[in-house]
C-alpha cells in the first residue's frame, strides 16, 4: 500500500494555525481539515518561530483537498461584488454632487 504524501499550501496552513491559536479543539481541527494533530503543533511551531517567512519554502504546491481552489474562486467573486458595489456609490455620488450644484426650482405656492 503506497500512500502518496499530500502537500499543502501556505494559505492552508495558515488557516490551520488560526484556527488552532483561536482556541478550536485539537480533535475538531483533525477532523475539520484532515490532518494529523502533528502536523498543527508543527505548522504552529514553525509560524510562532517565524511569522512572516512561515511555509515559504517553494515544497508546497496546493491543498489536500481542492480548498485553494474553492478559496480562489470565493475571493474572486467577492472582488467582482465589491466592484460592482464601488461602481454603484460611485455613481450615486456623481447624482448627489450634480442635485447640489444645480439650484432646485422654487416650490409652487411658497413665495
């Protein structure tokens, strides 16, 4: 039986470690990400020691299970949401600035 060892990316592991430095139950986080729990005392180890240059070694390609992925996919959708919400206030601010600069008729009946 050939296992073949399964490589992780940074975001993946960062992930794990928020998790684990939140306070989420070992036994939760195993079952959650399918790792073993060596594996987050280790990847917690290795970014307490070096927060910034943690998991940059160029061995980690993807994660286990697609998630990168599936978080590319969410952060661009969120990117095409956000852009479509600063389009629409960057319109209606163009509409309040325009109602200010021209002077509104007087109302009828009110001298």
């Amino acid at each position: 039986m050939s296992s073949k060892r399964r490589k992780f990316s940074r975001e993946y592991k960062l992930k794990v470690v928020q998790a684990f430095q939140t306070g989420v139950p070992i036994g939760e986080m195993i079952r959650q990400f399918d790792i073993h729990p060596n594996m987050v005392y280790k990847w917690a180890q290795e970014y307490r020691q070096n927060p910034t240059g943690a998991f940059r070694d160029g061995r980690t390609i993807d994660a286990s299970n697609g998630a990168g992925d599936t978080r590319i996919t969410e952060l661009e959708r969120m990117v095409g949401r956000l852009t479509m919400e600063n389009d629409f206030l960057k319109k209606a601010l163009q509409q309040l600035e325009h109602a200010q600069r021209t002077p509104s008729p007087p109302a009828p009946g009110i001298h």
